[in-house]
C-alpha cells in the first residue's frame, strides 16, 4: 500500500472513530437519532475543517463526501450499538475511540502540511494537534461535558509527541513515509491507551492551583 491510500485510510479511520465518539458523549443525555448523527459528523469532520481554514485550502469533505458519508454511517450505528452498552462501557469505548481517532488526525494533517510545504517545521506539529483535538473540542462543548484537554488526562501530551516524532523522521526517512506514519499513530495511540487503562494523569504539581475564593 502507497502512502497516497494509507493517508486516506487514516482519514476514514479517523472519521469512523470520531463519528463514534461524538454519539457516545451523547448516549447518557437519552438524545434522538438526528441530535447524536448531527454530533457525531461534526465531530469527525470538526478538526479537519479549522486546519484546512488555516490552511486555506478547499475543506477535505467537501472535495470528497465519502468523508460524510463515512461520518453519517459510523454516526448511525454507533447510535444503534450504545442501547446494549452500559454507561461505563460507553464512557470507556469513547475514550479508546477518541484515542485512536486522534492519532489517525493527527498524523494524516502533519503529512497534509508537510505535503503543503506550509510553516515548515513547526506548523506540521501545531496543526496535527488542532486537528487531532479539534473535533474532540466541539464534541465537549456541544454535548456539555468537560473536555479531556481542561482534565489532567495525559490527551494533548501524547499526540504532540507523535506529531513530533513524526515530523522529525519524514526528512530522514522520506521513502518510508507509510512505516513512518504507522510507527507515529501506534506511539500516540500506545501512550494514550495506557493512560486510560491504568488511569495515568498528570501530578498535582503540573496542575493549575484552584483559587480558594472561587474566583
């Protein structure tokens, strides 16, 4: 497999993972069917859409509605699949899913910028994490519960580094982009898996001090 399919198929990836998340979140809230397929697409598609508006480049699902097509399938039987899940079983597969949809994003948008040439070598990182995060973002935003970014979850921590390493092995190994690619997504999804299997967070010395007044 060339590069050219694997880049798409971590996109779809992506897109399938994502779409799940976004019922998920809604799953316990007893929404309906057009509320969770309408989050679920905007989750998947969310990331993508700000870093091709960085960008400045036509948004990738409108070039190719596969995305949607993807986002509203994966949306639709995530929906159908929830009602024999318990809450827990839910809150658990999302956050795996959540996992590993970043990990396709975000290595799929630091190959996409590199491609672009654009901000180069910094803005293949930045961007591979606004995307990787972004529809995540929305997702807690929408369906009112606080994101994994505002925890002290180790989330972010794992896919800048992949990103990272990502960005500095491209330049040593460019005929082994798709090798390349499948070392960066399994170091993110690897990190974050065992974060959530064993409850790993950051200390409380790394965190923010909440203010005694409530202010």
């Amino acid at each position: 497999m060339d590069f050219v399919a694997l880049q798409y198929l971590l996109g779809m990836a992506g897109t399938v993972a994502f779409a799940a998340t976004g019922v998920a979140a809604v799953a316990p809230k007893r929404v309906d069917l057009f509320g969770a397929v309408v989050l679920g697409i905007i989750t998947a598609i969310g990331g993508g859409t700000i870093r091709d508006l960085i960008l400045d480049v036509p948004v990738f699902w409108a070039v190719d509605l596969n995305y949607l097509w993807v986002a509203l399938g994966a949306s639709m039987l995530a929906f159908l699949a929830h009602k024999s899940m318990t809450r827990g079983q839910i809150y658990r597969s999302m956050l795996y899913l959540d996992g590993f949809g970043a990990a396709m994003f975000a290595i799929q948008a630091a190959r996409k910028v590199m491609d672009l040439d654009f901000g180069l070598p910094l803005a293949p990182i930045l961007l591979g994490v606004t995307t990787a995060i972004g529809g995540g973002l929305i997702r807690d935003v929408l369906a009112g519960n606080t994101t994994l970014l505002m925890r002290r979850d180790i989330y972010a921590v794992p896919i800048t580094l992949g990103c990272v390493v990502y960005a500095a092995l491209m330049p040593l190994f460019p005929g082994n982009a798709g090798t390349v690619g499948v070392v960066s997504v399994a170091l993110i999804f690897g990190i974050r898996s065992a974060a959530i299997r064993w409850d790993l967070k950051f200390p409380d010395w790394l965190a923010t001090r909440p203010d005694n007044n409530g202010l």
